[in-house]
C-alpha cells in the first residue's frame, strides 16, 4: 500500500489547502520539462497520484479506511514502510 500522505510529506490531518500548496510546490520541482534527474517523472508520476487521491473527498475517504486497516491487520509491515518513506525525504532534503 502506498503511503499518499508521506509521499506528499503532509500529516494524515492536513487540510485541502496544505495538500494543494504541497502538491504545487513538489510538481514545479519534480516536473520532467524543469527537471532533468532521471527520476523526475517517476517522482512526479507518484506526485500526481497522492494528490488525486488526497484532494478528492470520498477518494481520501476511502484511501484512509484502507489505510487505518492496514495498520491494524498488519501493523509491522505497515510501520516499516511509513517510516522508511519518512526516512526516506529526510535524507534526500
């Protein structure tokens, strides 16, 4: 399961109008006509994802209640991934 919320390095209880300022401000940075890195697109592909997920009421919603379940059938697992996607975007800032 992909973590939307640590991909857009914004809290699980972030508002529309910070997920919006953040998805703006990642997919200026990770966009392939301003960024040449060979991850660029894959970076802003994951970008593009997190944010329709996230900026859409019942798709958030429902990303959420996957997500809380996840956690609780198998919270190690789910752990480990949060927190290496965490680790992750601190090492690279």
């Amino acid at each position: 399961m992909k973590d939307y919320y640590a991909i857009l390095g914004v809290s699980a209880n972030a508002t529309l109008a910070e997920i919006k300022t953040t998805y703006r401000r990642m997919a200026s940075q990770f966009h392939p006509d301003k960024n040449t890195s060979v991850d660029a697109p894959t970076k802003f592909r994951k970008v593009q994802e997190a944010y329709e997920v996230l900026s859409d009421i019942d798709k958030r919603k429902a990303f959420d209640e996957n997500r809380r379940r996840s956690l609780l059938d198998s919270p190690i697992d789910t752990a480990h991934e949060i927190w290496q996607h965490y680790l992750n975007g601190i090492l690279k800032k």
